[in-house]
C-alpha cells in the first residue's frame, strides 16, 4: 500500500475523542501494561493537551498519530528533548511513523534555538513489547542508554519485621525543613548519573508531587545526617516505591533490605496488596538484586533511546 500523504497540525478541542480511541488502539497493538509504573495509556486529560502535535491524513482528514515533546537539562549541561509519538496500529508500517518521527525532531531543534547548551540531544523511550517503536528508533540512529525493569511484589503476608541497626533511628518526616533534607539527600545520591538535572525550587515541587504522602516516607538518621529512606506512594491498584537510597558512606549494612521491609510492613497494613517498582535492569547500583532477594518479580523492560542533533 502506498504511503498515505500526512499533514502535520496543532492540537484542536474537537480531536479529543479521536485520541482516546487511537491511543487505547495503541495500547492494546502494544501490550501496555494499564498498572505499570512506567508506561501508560493516556487519559482524555492528558490528551486534551495544546501542546500536542496532531499528524492526519491528508486524503481523508482522519488521524493517523500524535505526539509532543518536553525538555529538560540535565547536570552536565545536556538539554535533553525527549519525544513522544503514538501511531494508530492499522496505518503502521506505511510510512507515517517515520515522518511523525521526524517532524517532532523539527519541533524538539525549533525549541532548542531558544536554550543553547553544551550540548542537545533527542531522547524516546519504548517497551521491550513495543516492537515497532524499537525498529523505528533504532534504524534512524538511535542508540540505547539505559534500561529500567519494573518489577511487583505480592508476598505481603510473607513479610517479618526486623530490629533498627544499632545506632539509627527512624523518624516521621512532617515538616517542609525536613522534606527539603530528603529531597537534597536524594539529589545527592544520583547526581551525575544517567538522567540526573540540577536542583530548584520546581524540581523540589515536582519532588513533592511525585512522594504526596510522607507519612509513607520511611527515613533513617544517624545522629543529625539522613543514613538512607524509601518513599512510596498509593496508587489505583495498589502502591508504588518511587526511591530507595543509602547514602554512600551508610552501606553494606543491610539498611537498604531493613528500610525496604519497614515500607512493605507499612504498605501491608494499609491494605495494599500489589507493590510495584522499577530500577535499572543491570542491577549496577545493586538495586535489582535487593528487590528479587525481597521476593520482587521482574515484568518488563523499557529502554531509553537518545541521539545527537
């Protein structure tokens, strides 16, 4: 079948429809997995976005794909403009992935011309049950760097509480001070590596917004430094770890198994009984390990692409 010609367009109130049922399409062609903590189906709110590019067919005016880009930059000074794109799956394979593709490559340098850095490059990310997307990135130069697993725990009733290590002590994290120290500790622990950005009051907010309740934060002192914590979230169908961190002078000392299991006991008691998390699936930090040592299971695995401008 030929190529269907695509025209590319903003975003208008009217598409909002059309995209959710294009993106549960997708969904499905992809095997996304609707309780991961990755990856995700978007809801009509997030598809109700201006900031969306829109790619139709010319012909018939119908709606082949959409996607949009967002940037950061990181420690280093690298301005990363990561890129999303979703294509129907009946008109996969006919060319529109590609030219969708590189219009939001367009867009990402159209930005880029406004926040010089050190250095830009594209960024994308797909599943390793997203086949397509893979291909796609992969032939037009994308390399891989960097691979997370998502892993789930159901062994709740399992579980056996254990004593504190001598000379640490938990304690409730309730003021914004307090917070603030969590938040720096966390900063600490990955800066300079992979996907690492600088510390600012926004960062600090959107810290905050992804770990809402601290009443499910679980923090170790030594005396008046943070030894190490995990910070978990409820979620729809249960709950999510979103960091578990030691600080570098505070391990082999088996915090992280012992704060790890307090936040399960906690998450067990509020009724949860599917906990899920991810971590980079090399296990070079010796997270992967600790998690399937705890009785973690691995999923899935969702690489991260990026390419120079």
């Amino acid at each position: 079948m030929n190529n269907p010609e695509v025209t590319f367009r903003p975003y208008e109130e009217k598409d909002t429809a059309a995209l959710v049922g294009l993106s549960q399409a997708a969904a499905r062609a992809d095997n996304v997995d609707l309780n991961s903590t990755i990856e995700n189906q978007p809801t009509e709110e997030q598809l109700s976005n201006p900031e969306l590019l829109i790619a139709e067919d010319a012909e018939t005016g119908k709606i082949l794909g959409y996607g949009a880009v967002r940037w950061w930059q990181e420690d280093d000074g690298t301005l990363v403009y990561l890129h999303s794109g979703t294509v129907h799956p009946d008109k996969r394979g006919k060319g529109a992935g590609t030219l969708l593709l590189q219009e939001l490559q367009g867009r990402a340098r159209e930005i880029a011309t406004n926040r010089p850095g050190s250095k830009n490059v594209f960024g994308a990310n797909a599943s390793e049950t997203d086949q397509g997307a893979n291909e796609l990135l992969t032939k037009d130069g994308y390399q891989k760097v960097w691979s997370a697993v998502e892993m789930k725990f159901t062994k709740l009733d399992e579980l056996s509480r254990v004593h504190v290590p001598d000379g640490f002590e938990l304690r409730d994290v309730t003021s914004d001070e307090q917070k603030r120290q969590v938040y720096a500790a966390n900063k600490r622990v990955y800066a300079g590596k992979f996907g690492s950005s600088q510390a600012s009051e926004g960062d600090y907010q959107e810290f905050l917004e992804d770990n809402p309740d601290s009443s499910l934060w679980k923090v170790l002192w030594h005396d008046d430094m943070i030894a190490g914590f995990v910070l978990s979230r409820m979620r729809p169908n249960g709950a999510e770890v979103m960091e578990v961190s030691v600080m570098p002078e505070f391990r082999r000392r088996g915090l992280g198994s012992f704060l790890m299991i307090e936040s399960l006991v906690e998450l067990r008691q509020r009724g949860v009984g599917e906990i899920r998390l991810h971590t980079d699936a090399e296990g070079k930090m010796g997270g992967r390990q600790l998690y399937e040592n705890l009785g973690f299971e691995p999923l899935k695995e969702h690489y991260r692409y990026r390419k120079e401008f």
